[in-house]
C-alpha cells in the first residue's frame, strides 16, 4: 500500500456545524479552487473542507502519482474527531480517488457526489487531458485561463492560474504515466455507499461517458444526472445548475 502523505487543509463554514463534507480538485488544481462548493455547503449548514492532492498546491511532493497512492491519501483524511464525512465531492482525478478510498474504507465517507469522475480513461480521453494540461503549463497566465473559459468566474480565472504555478509539473506528467491502465470501474462497483455522480455534458468532453455510465448502474448505489452544457469542469462552467444538483443528491 502507497504511503499516504498529510494533505493540507482550508474550510469554509462553522467547524460545529453538525454534516462535514470533504472537497477533492482534479489535476493540476488545488483546494481553493472548490471554493463555489465549499461556500454553498457553509451557507446550508455543512462545514467543508478542502485539500490539496500530493504534488499540488502546498502538499508534500512525492514519487508515487497512482491513483491508489492519491486513494490513499484521502483515506487517512479524517474530520478531526476521526469519524467519517457526511460527503465527499470529488471532480475528475480527486473524483476517481475518492471512490477508491470509499470502496477500499468503507467506513470513510456516508456519501458520495464525485462531478465528472474519471473512472477510466481511454487514450482519446487521456490526450486530450494531456494536451489541456500543457496548454494550462505552456502559458499559465490569467489571460491564457480566461482566454479558454470567458464565462467563468472571476475568482475561478485567478485560483487556477495559480493552481498551475503552484502544482509540479512532474507530478502532473507522472499522474499519466504512472497509470498506464487507468481504470477503476470495478471499485466503483465495490461501492457500498450512495454514489451520485454529476457528469458533464458528452457533447463538451465529459470524461464520465458512454459504456462506463451503463456498466456502473449495474451497483444499486450509483445514480447519476447530467449538467447540460457545461463541460469536464461542471462547477466552474454551470456553478448554479451543478448545486442544484449536488443540493439534490444531498438532501
């Protein structure tokens, strides 16, 4: 088993509050960048905590990018008093590794509410992840984020421009290459927790897509629903339409 690695923290909400959500980035992201979640939960009651994955933001560096080793890292991810999160939303990579740390403990986490998680990835999907990640490293500039995403927010424009300073871009590289096979359908069909999947638009680049969608309604567990016209980052293309959404599957 990877060693896991202590994630840096940040939270929105009052640390009393009586339902704690945990809050996974995708790749080459960071924490602060789930911060339209994280402030809707604070503003419902929930206290949310965000992370930053090994090899982003401010976490510890490290050799091993496998999906199991993130998995891991998220597993020994606990609220303070060591019991299991009410949720956890994870998106693209933080997505896929929430559910392997779900399924492999699971007595971590009530539930699930991955957006667009990459659960398997064929080589079409993982060029184009790998072409947008150079893109983001080539010109990591706000005009160059903002230039790709005019209808994001503001605040959105800003945190990912210094989600790429901040992130390794070794790691992010070692993130593909340590995965050569990246599939992790049968730990989503492990799941013994509600999982509630908000995918992204097929028709945008939704990494959450076709066969895969089909073959994990084959868990009881798993329910998913679509954000018309938003693409892989549902939260930052559609936040009002993907909280409705994320609100729905918590109630």
């Amino acid at each position: 088993m990877p060693a896991p690695v202590t994630l840096p923290r940040l939270a929105w909400g009052d640390p009393l509050a009586p339902r704690r959500a945990l809050l996974v980035h995708g790749l080459g992201s960071n924490g602060p960048l789930m911060w339209r979640v994280g402030t809707a939960l604070a503003d419902d009651g929930w206290y949310a905590v965000a992370v930053d994955l090994r090899g982003h933001g401010t976490a510890p560096r490290a050799l091993d990018y496998t999906i199991a080793a993130y998995a891991a890292d998220l597993a020994g991810t606990r609220p303070d008093d060591g019991g299991a999160w009410d949720a956890v939303i994870g998106h693209s990579l933080g997505g896929v590794a929430s559910i392997v740390a779900a399924a492999d403990h699971p007595d971590w986490t009530r539930r699930l509410v991955p957006i667009d998680p990459a659960v398997h990835l064929v080589e079409e999907d993982r060029a184009s992840v790998r072409a947008g990640q150079v893109r983001s490293f080539d010109d990591p500039s706000i005009e160059a984020v903002r230039a790709e995403h005019p209808h994001w927010h503001e605040l959105d424009v800003e945190l990912k421009t210094l989600s790429t300073r901040q992130a390794s871009r070794w790691a992010v590289d070692q993130t593909s290459v340590q995965n050569p096979e990246w599939d992790e359908r049968d730990a989503a069909l492990r799941l013994t927790v509600p999982m509630h999947v908000i995918a992204a638009d097929p028709a945008l680049g939704a990494l959450f897509a076709g066969t895969v969608v089909e073959e994990l309604h084959a868990n009881p567990h798993v329910t998913v629903s679509v954000v018309a016209g938003a693409g892989h980052s549902a939260h930052r293309d559609d936040p009002e339409e993907t909280l409705r959404q994320l609100r729905e599957a918590l109630a």
